[in-house]
C-alpha cells in the first residue's frame, strides 16, 4: 500500500499544480457554480472518456489522462461547494482555496487507504474502462439525489460519491501512467 500512497500523491500533485495554474489565470470563478453544474462538468469528461475507449478516431488531441484530470479537479470543487455553500462572486483567494483543495483531498486519500485495506488493492486488477464506469455509474447516482433534492432513503449522500469519483479516477491515472 505504500506505493499505492506513493502513485496517489503523485497523480494529486499532477491535478494540484494544473487546479493552481487555473486559480491563477482565472481566479475562482468556479465558486459560482451549483452543485448540478459541477455534476454535469465531470458527466461530460467521463462520457468524452468513454467515447475515447470505445472509438478508434479522435478528433480532438486530448486524450483520457486530461479528462481524468478534470474529474478530479471538477470533484474537489464539488466537495468545497457542499461545504462552503455556493458563491454569487469569487469569493476565495488562490490560497484559500488551494488550503480547502487538500484538505479535501487529505479526507478522500484517507478513504481510499481504508477502502483500498479492506478491498485489498482490488482496483490494481480492474480495467481503465471500468473505472470509467464506475464514475459514470456515481455519476448516475449523484443525479439522481439531486433531482430528489438530496433526499436519500439508505443511499450515502453526495460527498461520498464525489470522493469515489476522485479515488476511481486516481487509479485510472495510476493504471495509465504506467503503461
């Protein structure tokens, strides 16, 4: 599991530096965007993602690493906004809110390594596809509880979802990485 901690660190670090480059040419304007914008935000990379594994022409040069990316970075947001409400201006500096960016994502990488103890590395024996998947599959998911409002019956709410997300596209990122 140390590597696993190794490899996440670096793809986060990979996701931190762009998230700090775009805090930096357009502020956080981002801090604007509702709850379903960010969910529709990461359900465009994901099926631009799936698109890519399953057709053999490509029209634009971005392949699945850059959309990877943005899930994770779109998710983060996610979990900043349900915490800190969403904004009617920019309200955060750089630094405030790349300090709300990990502490978030020190919570979702204590997530991954309780899940990934007790599933015992599952994730290294699945497909990038999968993975796809599964974030499509959350996706879904998170859709649906907002189209209920947030009301759930016996469903983990949003943020779980969200963190899910991040950790999926984390292996999927560890898996390309090192092919």
């Amino acid at each position: 599991m140390q590597q696993t901690s190794q490899q996440y660190d670096a793809v986060i670090h990979t996701c931190r530096e762009l998230f700090l480059k775009k805090a930096q040419d357009y502020g956080t304007a981002w801090r604007i965007l509702r709850l379903p914008s960010l969910t529709d935000q990461i359900f465009i990379k994901a099926q631009r993602i799936r698109s890519l594994q399953q057709n053999d022409v490509r029209k634009v040069d971005e392949g699945e690493q850059s959309e990877f990316i943005g899930i994770i970075n779109y998710a983060i947001m996610a979990l900043i906004q349900i915490k800190k409400g969403v904004a009617e201006q920019p309200d955060l500096t750089a630094e405030e809110a790349i300090a709300l960016y990990d502490a978030e994502v020190a919570i979702t990488k204590k997530l991954m390594e309780d899940k990934n103890h007790d599933y015992g590395e599952a994730w290294r024996d699945m497909r990038v596809s999968s993975l796809t998947d599964l974030i499509l599959q959350k996706l879904l998911r998170v859709k649906q509880i907002e189209d209920n409002q947030g009301a759930t019956l016996v469903s983990e709410g949003v943020d779980a979802n969200y963190q899910d997300m991040i950790n999926y596209a984390v292996f999927a990122l560890i898996h390309l990485n090192s092919e």
